[in-house]
C-alpha cells in the first residue's frame, strides 16, 4: 500500500533522481574506478534507506510518510537539502485528520518552498538551499513547520499571500496558499507565516481538537 502511494506522489522526482545517480555510477564505471563505482552504490543505499525508515516510523499516516518520502526525492533533483525535523512524530491517534487535506496542506507548502529556492538561486544568491520539515503531534493537537532558507517574502506582501488570486509570479498564480489556509480552517487550525527576504520563510500550522 505504501510503495503504492510513493508511486503516486513522488514518481517524477524518483524518475530523475534514479537517472542522475545510473549516470553517475556508469560514468565512474567507464573510467575503471570500480571500487569507488561500488562505494558510490552502497552509499546512496545506506542513504535512501535510512531516510525512507525513520520518516516511515516518524510518521504514523502512510499518505503523508509517502508524500514525504516524494518531496526528499524532489528536492534531491533540485539540490535542495530535505531535514525532517529532530524528534518529528506524528500518530494519527493523536489527532485524526483526512489524509488528503493534510497532503494537500503539507504538498503546497513543501512545493512553494522549492520554488522559493529556486528563485533565489536563479538570481545568483550564494547560499545552501534547505528545507526543514517538522511534524509534532500530542493528545488533541498537531503542529506543523515548514522552512526553507529562499527568496523570502517583501514585508508589504506578508498580508496578501493568503488572498485568492494574489501573486508575485504571474497570472494564473495565487491559489496554493489561498487554498491552504482554507483547508487549515476547515480542520479547526490556524496557519501564520514568518518572512525575511533573501533568508527565508517559515510557515507554522497549529491545529487542535
């Protein structure tokens, strides 16, 4: 059920991110260095599998450990430092929330925050790019964090990005956070955001009972 899901959720960015690493390991091959070629393939192993475990045990909602799972791939493909946050837990008898209301809230951050980097590595900022996620849940409550160290939001435009059809990047843009908020809403929570520009922003969701 749960490869199933990862399927769904992060097939482009595994595609990718299986292709890079298949170059890699035949490029080393080619120019003979096969004891690195084999450490190489252990390592990435040892890697992937370590991340896959302890997001699968942190997480007690398959749906969200799956999207999650997607999103490390995501960010691999675009250089970008996925971190679950230390001591993340999440157990549905916590607090039971509709999977796909929580894949939506969490994807939409996760994805603006991608394109926030992004966008400020487009513009020649010198930085690492990461993205730390913390999911914290006790009897009654949930706690959600999003960070990531991008382009920031202007002061001016902290007010606006929640209104529907507001947007810095075009037409046709706006809806995401829009549609975040009202879904945060809908389940009881409340979603703030903190900002600074060229440094990054920082999205917290509190939901309770």
């Amino acid at each position: 059920k749960l490869v199933g899901k990862i399927v769904v959720v992060g097939t482009h960015g595994i595609n990718h991110d299986f292709t890079n690493k298949l170059h890699v390991i035949l490029g080393l091959l080619q120019i003979g260095m096969y004891d690195q070629a084999m450490s190489y393939i252990e390592n990435i192993t040892i890697v992937q599998r370590e991340s896959i475990s302890r997001i699968m045990h942190a997480i007690d909602d398959s749906a969200v450990s799956a999207l999650l799972i997607g999103k490390t791939a995501r960010c691999s493909e675009c250089n970008i430092k996925f971190v679950l946050q230390e001591n993340s837990h999440y157990c549905t008898e916590d607090l039971s929330l509709p999977s796909q209301s929580l894949i939506t809230i969490i994807g939409n951050l996760i994805e603006n925050a991608v394109e926030a980097m992004n966008h400020k590595s487009s513009e020649n900022v010198i930085s690492s790019n990461e993205l730390t996620v913390g999911i914290f849940s006790k009897p009654g409550h949930l706690l959600i964090t999003i960070t990531d160290t991008g382009c920031g939001i202007a002061p001016n435009h902290l007010e606006q990005i929640f209104t529907y059809g507001f947007s810095t990047k075009g037409t046709g843009r706006g809806i995401g956070l829009a549609q975040t908020k009202q879904l945060v809403e809908s389940l009881g929570g409340t979603i703030s955001v903190e900002s600074t520009e060229q440094a990054g922003t920082a999205f917290t969701i509190t939901i309770t009972k």
